[in-house]
C-alpha cells in the first residue's frame, strides 16, 4: 500500500500554541468543573449558606419590619447569607484545593510543564471567586423570588466593586493559609475553622446583637466591615448611594498583606518528608482497620507467638476503638466540626444571652438548655456525618470488601467506631459543662447524671443508625458526606439547638418526629437543678429510630462500592 509523503515543498505545520487568554480560559473552565466535584464546594459554598437563609425564613415567616410596610425581615437575612456564600466560596475553596494539588504532586509536576504557573493560580482563584459570585447570586435569586427581597439598584455600582474587593481579599487569605499550612487537611480545617469563626464573631451566623468585645475582634478583619457594607447597600431605608470607603480600604488592606505572606510562603512542592499521595484519604486506610494490613498482621503473628488462641472480644472492641478514635483527632476537620464548635458555640451563644440567663421563664434555665442542646449537636456531628463518611470511604477503597475475608468479625469494625463517636461525644458534652461551671454558672442535678449518660448513649446510637443507613442507601462517601449535613443543619434548627424559644410551632412539631430533639430536651431534662423529669415519649422515638433505621441499614448496606 502506498504511503502519503508530504509535499518536498511545504514544511510540516504544526497547531500554533494557545495564548495566554487562552490558556487562562481553559484553566478556568478546568478548575470550575474540578470544584464542582468536590464535597467542600458545594456543602460550604451552597448548602450551608442556603440551609442557613431557609431555616432563618421559616423561624420568622418572613414577618413585616414594621405593620403596613412591604419591607420584610428576609431583606437584612438574605445579604448575610449571600456573605458567607461569598467567603467560603472564595477562601477555604481556595485554600484546600491548592494544597490538595501539592500534596498530590500535581504543582510539582506543573513546573515542569509548558503551562505558566501563575497561569494555573489564576485559574483556581478565578474558579473559587466564580463559585462565591454564584453563590451570592443563588441566595439573592432565593431571597428575591421566595421571600419578596428588593434589590437596591441604586446601591449596585457599590455593591459589584464592595463583592469583587471582598472576594479577592478572601482568596489572597486562602493562598497564604495553602501556602503556610503543611499538608492539605490542615488547610482546609484552619480555613474552615477560621471562616465558622469570623461567620459567628461578626455576626453573619449569629442572632441578637453580638457582645462589645465581639464586635472589636470583627472589627479587624475583612469579613464584618464586608458584611456592613453590603446589609447597609440593600437596607431599603437607607438613602446614600452604598460607598463605604473604609471597609474597601481594610478589605483592601488585608488582600494586598495576604498577597504579600503568599508570595513568600507559598510552595510548589510538598513539605520535605511529606510523601506524595495519590488520593484525598489520609492516613491510609489499612492503618484505620485492626486485622487489616501488613502492619496488623506482623502485630497478629507476635501476638500468636506470644499467646496461645484468640485474641477476647473485649480486646478487639478495645483496638477497633482506639484505631477509629486514633484516626479522628488525626484529622483537625473533624476535632473542630465535633468538639471545638460546639463548645465555642456555647461559650459565645451564653456570652450573647447575657439578661436572659437569669430569666426564671425558662425551665430548665437557658444555660442548661444550650449545653444540652451543642452537647447533642456534637454527637450528630460525630455518628451521623463523620462516622457515615468514614464508612463510607472505606467501602469505595474496597476495605469493607476485603475486611469481609479478614479473620477480624465484621461487627468489632462498626462497634469500635461507634463507641469511639460516643466516646468523641461524651468528651464534647464533659468540656461544655466544664466551661459553663467555670463561667456561666451552669447549675446541675448531679443525681441527674447517670440518667444523661444513659440517654446520650442511646440517643447517639439512634443517630448513628441513622448514619448508617444513609451508608447503605448513597452511592459513594461525596454524596454520604453531603446528605448526612445537608440533614444534620435543618434538623438542629427544627431542634431547637441554635435558637431557644423562637421556633413556630409547626417546627417544633416537625422536630419531634426525630431523635436529635428528644437527646437535647432529654439530656437537659435529666440534669435540671430544679428536679430531674423523664420523657417517655422521647425515649420511645429514640428507641424507634434505633430500631427501624439498624433494621433497614442492614438489609440495604453493600460491602463494596460501586
């Protein structure tokens, strides 16, 4: 067969390389999509901020300001919420998918291709800043179309440029925090933890008005003067034109400082003697299950050397424990989300009552009520997001499925992490009470206690039931992750954990077809100073949840992924 050649005339031509333009544009499109995929996007970015205004919405029934006005309530939420799309979008975003990409090797590889690297930190800041927009835009729509929000439009102008100063401040702080954080999930718990932080010192999350030295703290960071200036660009009673020159100049000021701490720390390749991995899960999973990995297995040879027959069922619940409990405050996500949130909740929702915790109208007293009620939450966080995802990712890595052929029985595997999520609770519940017998003057039935403890075993075991079947029913850990606090946000409102005495009672009715309601109301019952009371009723719903979701989870729970 003959082969064509060329024509001796003509040179081979080759496709001109892609400008600059280009190649950022395709780099944004890249980043968009890769964001996208990821769990922290959307549940920070979108779910979050969009729980947040919709459960705010229902508490209030979007009620007039003031009888015959059309302004409603929902006009000062809705910017607030559309605030906190903005900085998670554009700062944890930020900081967690760059050091993502340098503990997997990918900005260390990038170096030696053709692509600019500022090309590629472009892209990624340009992706997180698109996703902040967006969400911005989503609770704006929502609150423009549900609940009869006015756009300023006067303000606008002012608006754009106080949004596009405040997103780039909030991405310069996620370069830095990548650039001075040793590893990927550090980055993403710091910027998380900073953000939740700042949303609730500078009111953004909070309710009521924030105590004085609250408001000084806020004060010097981007994220108050930001959320100000926007609330005062959509307040329909305001008549200047949205400028407010000092919160750009401090947003300002931190972008260009931010820029500055980035440029010097920032590093393309992972920390010396930080090996490059290839997935998002760390540490590896054969060191999270006990029987499973060549490491176990050398322990597993000493231990039938030393001693005859096998090992008690004490002792492999024992180090199934430990092992998951190991693993937990390995990882800062999940310490801050499932203990320091809670308790920095409490200290700063009881700081914030002040008047009110002395009320008498209150039984059992308010201070009493928010530990019980964070208490709960921590466990929620523990068994029915954490516990689920952990499963969950080790099903999609095949563990379970090879676990199943282990000498090790199946069910020491889902009872170490359980009791070691009680444990993670318990210690939650133990520092709030100690925090508000230091400061607040918290007062206790200490008869009461064993009753608690029952109740929070059982209530946590409900809720992790509840986790585990959403293991059996969801596709991969993403969609378990997303789904287990897409329903743990609404349900701590409808259960009366955040707000006290502001629920509508149709919420309060929905609440109580669940169990986390049932552990707060049955934790603080238990330890009432006043007289320790018992909700039967409470107990049978926790009881049934346990039940029925334990019944349904394991006739649908898979062992390998699909």
């Amino acid at each position: 067969m003959a082969t064509p050649t060329a024509h001796p005339g003509r040179k081979a031509m080759s496709p001109p390389r892609p400008g600059r333009a280009r190649l950022l544009a395709d780099q944004l499109v890249y980043a968009v999509r890769d964001l996208w995929r990821t769990r922290i996007a959307f549940i920070f970015t979108f779910l979050f901020p969009l729980t947040i205004l919709l459960a705010v919405g229902a508490m209030t029934g979007n009620a007039q300001v003031a009888p015959g006005s059309d302004v409603r309530i929902m006009q000062f939420v809705t910017p607030s919420a559309g605030v906190m799309g903005a900085l998670y979008g554009a700062y944890p975003t930020v900081a967690s998918s760059l050091a993502d990409a340098r503990e997997k090797g990918v900005l260390k590889r990038l170096r030696g291709t053709p692509l600019p690297g500022w090309i590629y930190l472009a892209g990624r800041i340009g992706a997180a800043a698109l996703m902040a927009v967006g969400s911005l835009a989503l609770m704006l729509a929502v609150g423009v179309l549900a609940y009869g929000v006015h756009i300023q439009w006067h303000t606008m102008p002012a608006t754009v440029v106080t949004v596009l100063v405040a997103v780039i401040s909030f991405a310069a702080l996620g370069v830095a925090v990548a650039g001075l954080a040793r590893s990927a999930m550090v980055a993403q718990a710091v910027s998380i933890a900073t953000a939740v932080a700042l949303s609730f010192v500078s009111g953004v999350m909070g309710y009521g008005d924030m105590p004085d030295w609250a408001d000084r703290i806020a004060a010097v960071f981007p994220l108050k003067p930001f959320s100000d200036a926007v609330a005062e660009q959509f307040d329909p009673f305001s008549t200047a034109d949205g400028w407010d020159l000092p919160a750009l100049g401090l947003m300002a000021a931190w972008a260009v400082g931010a820029g500055g701490v980035a440029a010097l720390a920032f590093r393309w390749e992972p920390a010396r003697g930080q090996r490059v991995r290839r997935s998002r899960h760390v540490p590896s999973d054969e060191h999270r299950v006990e029987g499973v990995g060549p490491a176990a297995r050398r322990r597993q040879a000493g231990l039938r050397a030393a001693v005859p027959g096998r090992p008690s069922w004490l002792s492999l619940l024992k180090a199934q424990t430990g092992w998951a409990t190991r693993s937990a405050l390995r990882d800062p996500g999940w310490v801050f989300f499932a203990i320091a949130m809670p308790v920095g909740l409490y200290m700063l929702n009881v700081a914030m009552m002040g008047e009110a915790l002395d009320s008498s109208t209150f039984r059992p007293p308010l201070v009493l009520q928010n530990a019980a009620g964070l208490t709960a939450w921590g466990a929620a966080v523990n068994v029915m997001v954490n516990l689920p995802d952990d499963v969950a990712r080790a099903r999609d890595r095949g563990i379970l499925k090879r676990l199943r052929g282990a000498p090790l029985q199946i069910g020491f595997y889902f009872a170490g992490r359980f009791v070691s999520g009680l444990l993670l609770a318990l210690v939650t519940g133990i520092l709030i009470v100690a925090a508000g017998l230091a400061w607040f003057g918290l007062d206790l039935s200490w008869s009461g206690v064993p009753l608690a403890l029952g109740l929070l075993v059982l209530g946590t075991a409900s809720l992790a039931a509840c986790g585990l079947l959403l293991v059996a029913v969801l596709p991969n850990s993403k969609a378990t992750l997303a789904v287990g606090l897409g329903l743990a946000l609404p349900l701590s409102f409808f259960s009366d954990i955040f707000v006290f005495g502001a629920l509508p009672d149709w919420m309060s009715t929905v609440g109580s077809f669940f169990p986390l309601k049932h552990l707060a109301n049955g934790l603080s019952a238990a330890l009432d100073p006043s007289g320790m009371s018992v909700n039967g009723v409470g107990i049978a719903v926790m009881g049934a949840w346990l039940l029925g979701a334990t019944v349904l989870a394991t006739k649908l729970f898979r062992w390998s992924p699909r």
